[in-house]
C-alpha cells in the first residue's frame, strides 16, 4: 500500500480552480497592454505636441500652442503660461486658458498676477511642482475676485539657454483625480521642447527684423514731388529668409515731370536683393535724358543690364506723368509687369490693361510698347508688385477685382493711409514680399 501510495502523481488542481487563475493572469495582461496602450498615446501625443509647437513662426502663437497642448495632454481644464521679467523677479505676461469669458474680463480687471501664492513659489523655486490641494499649500495666498477657485495643480518652470523664461501652470483634471508623476514628467519634457521651439521663434523674429531692415536700406525715400503728392509702403515676405527683389522709385524731373518706378526682380535671396540695387541705380542714370520715351529707357536698361551684369529676370514698370493743359498726361512701358491701376475722384478703380513688353533679361532685341492717357485733376495711380495679389487660391484676375474693389474704398484716404490700407487688406496670401507706390495728380 505504501509503494502504490508513493507511487501516484500530484494531484491536479479542479477546473474551476484553473478558470480563476486563468482569468487572474489575462486580466493582468490586459491591465498591463493598457498601461502599455496608454504609454504610447501618451508618447504620440507629446511627439505630435512637439511638432505643432514647432511649426509656429510668431512668439505669442508659440506661448498659446504651448499651453493648449500642455492642457491636452494630461486632460487638464485650466492652463497658464506666466512670462518673467528680465530681473525673474516678477511676470511681464501672462498666457491663460480654460477661463470663461466672464471670469477672463473679470481677471483682466485686476491685471497681470503680481507673482504672489504658489506661482510665486514656482518662480522662487523652479522645481516641478505637484499639488493635491492648493488652499493647504503653505504658499497659498487664495484666489482674487473674479478666479474660479482651484484644488489641484502642476507647475513646471521653462528655461531657455540655461535661464528661466517663464512657468507652465497646468489645474483641475477633467477626472477629478490630482496629477501624477507621469503628468509631471509628460510636460516636463514638453517644456524642454517649449524651450527649443520659444528660442527658435526669437531667432527667427530676430532674422526676420534684420532682412527687413536691410531690404528698407536698398529703397529710398520718396522725394518732394509737387504738384504731385506720393507715398509708399514696403511689406516683407512672412519668411525670415525671403529677401525680395522688389523696389519703388520716383524722380521729379524739370517742367513739373515725374518719373515712377516699380519693379521686382526675380528671386528671394542676396542677389536679387543686390540685382535690385544695381538695376535701381542703373535706371536713375538713365532717367534723366529728358528726350527717351519709356519703353526706349527700359531698352537702354536692358541692354546695360546684359552687358555688364548677371542679374536674373526682372520685371518693371515705368511711367512719366508731365502736364497736358489742365491734365495729365500719363506715358508708361512695361517690362512683364502687372498693370498700374488707376482710381478716379468718382471712386472707379481700373487697371490700365497694355501691351507688356518681355521682362528685363529675356530678348534685348524685342522691341518695348509704349503707351499714354490722360489723367485727370485728383486721380490717383497705384504702382504695386505681385505680392500684392498673388494667391495660391485665386485666379489672378480675381485678386485684381479684389484689388480694385478694395482702392476704390479707401480711395479718399490721404496718400500715405491709402497704402497703408493697401498692405493690410491686400488679397494675396503674404508668402512674397511687396511694395506699393502711389502717386495722385493735383486737385485741379
């Protein structure tokens, strides 16, 4: 008996028994690949956070991508950004989300916090900063009239080149639940990307500031031009690295004649912005022979131009106004340019259609038109680039009918405002640069 009994196998554990722990083990598994699931959205979120924060080009569109996205990725309801002074002593902006439009004019009342509480204590100790209830928080200080009163919060300061820029203040969970430390590390490492992306929009501001300038510096000053009176605008393109060929030019020649430039020169870098100086200066010489028509000027140009330069294709208007009796006698050439658009004292805005002659730098041999009309007391004659109405999404004969429609509006603006309303209503997408000169005929 003792042999058949040492003799037998274990015994197995019941069914039921191998049900339950069955169910244990898939029920962790499952437990585990939704940590695992989770991990990875969360991941994917934060790279996909990283990416629109990058695509920004202006700093307070960073500041406010910054927050939103903070918000979304850990589900939090409220969300601020407070921007510190130079000394980090105190906040000198502050970028807010999640507030109601009641509780966002009542807190504008009250101004910029003054650094004070627990955002206080993030700028005095820029350690990330988890809290379960505010009001317990020995640096809590309660809330101003008017501010949703908050329980949780998560604070994570940004630092740029090794300073302080700013803290990131996230509140209130659409959960209820506080935040954790995979909160905290989520947008901590958003921050880091916030710092790239903050010092990358400076840059570029910076870059852009200095290819404006020195696009300015290439064009000059209008001139006294009475009895006409003139103004002009320049816009660069929304790329930092577009330096345009566009320029404007006028020159008040003897007898109460005037002649009126406008060009671009084909390229956004150095050389067009050069081949633009040089064709400028190159025009001026030449515009002083009182005896050339336009279109024998804009000849003379082009063959100077291939002879003694590599500039690229250019294209241009050139226009003489000189009086005609009680008018205005209005004589231009243009070199593949867009057409002048001229707005009467009755508001009618029509663009003078021509024969274009080929741009400079493509035939010397082909011959440039030439054409004239009259101008009347108190018109008004707009010379533009292409920026002006270039649209990915519209014809370019829709873009002139919106240009046209928006001159005729403002067209009673004096000179120096009706550009200015030109350039900020413009019907083109602002990828190029532009420029605009105006020139208006005397009242009578």
């Amino acid at each position: 008996m003792a042999g058949e009994r040492e003799g037998r196998r274990p015994r197995e554990p019941a069914l039921p028994d191998l049900h339950v722990r069955l169910r244990s083990e898939l029920g962790r598994i499952d437990d585990t690949l939704r940590i695992l699931v989770a991990s990875m959205d969360r991941l994917q979120g934060l790279l996909d956070a990283v990416v629109a924060i990058s695509r920004e080009v202006e700093l307070p569109a960073v500041l406010n991508r910054i927050v939103t996205t903070a918000m979304d990725l850990v589900g939090a309801r409220y969300g601020a950004l407070g921007v510190l002074s130079e000394s980090g002593e105190r906040l000198e902006q502050f970028i807010s989300a999640g507030l109601s439009e009641q509780e966002r004019l009542a807190l504008a009342e009250i101004g910029l916090p003054r650094g004070l509480g627990v955002l206080g204590h993030l700028i005095r100790y820029p350690e990330p900063l988890r809290i379960e209830e505010i009001r317990a928080h020995p640096s809590s200080v309660g809330f101003p009239p008017g501010h949703p009163h908050l329980r949780t919060l998560l604070g994570v300061a940004i630092s740029v080149r090794g300073e302080i820029y700013g803290d990131l203040y996230l509140s209130e969970r659409y959960d209820g639940q506080p935040f954790d430390v995979h909160d905290e590390n989520v947008v901590i490492a958003l921050a880091s990307a916030a710092a790239i992306a903050i010092e990358n929009v400076r840059l570029f501001e910076r870059v852009r500031v200095g290819a404006e300038q020195f696009q300015r510096l290439l064009l000059p000053s209008l001139p006294d031009l009475r009895p006409f009176t003139a103004a002009a605008i320049y816009r660069p393109a929304a790329e930092p690295s577009q330096l345009g060929g566009d320029w404007y030019d006028a020159i008040p020649l003897s007898d109460n004649v005037v002649a009126v430039v406008i060009g671009d020169v084909v390229g956004h870098d150095l050389r067009a912005a050069a081949a633009m100086a040089s064709t400028r200066n190159m025009l001026r010489a030449l515009l002083f022979d009182q005896t050339i028509a336009p279109g024998a000027v804009l000849s003379r140009l082009d063959r100077a131009l291939e002879a003694i330069t590599n500039n690229p294709v250019t294209t241009t208007t050139l226009a003489r106004i000189e009086p005609e009796g009680p008018d205005w006698r209005f004589n231009w050439s243009t070199a593949g340019h867009v057409p002048p658009l001229l707005i009467t004292r009755d508001h009618r805005a029509r663009f003078l259609l021509a024969e274009p002659g080929l741009p400079l730098g493509v035939d010397t041999e082909q011959p440039r038109p030439d054409h004239s009309r009259l101008l009347p007391p108190g018109a008004t004659v707009v010379f533009f680039t292409d920026g002006l109405i270039e649209h990915p999404g519209h014809a370019i004969d829709e873009s002139l009918e919106a240009l046209g429609d928006i001159a005729a509006k403002y067209a009673d603006l004096p000179l120096p405002e009706f550009v200015q309303a030109l350039a900020d209503h413009h019907p083109s997408d602002g990828h190029d640069d532009m420029a605009i000169l105006a020139l208006r005929t005397p009242g009578s």
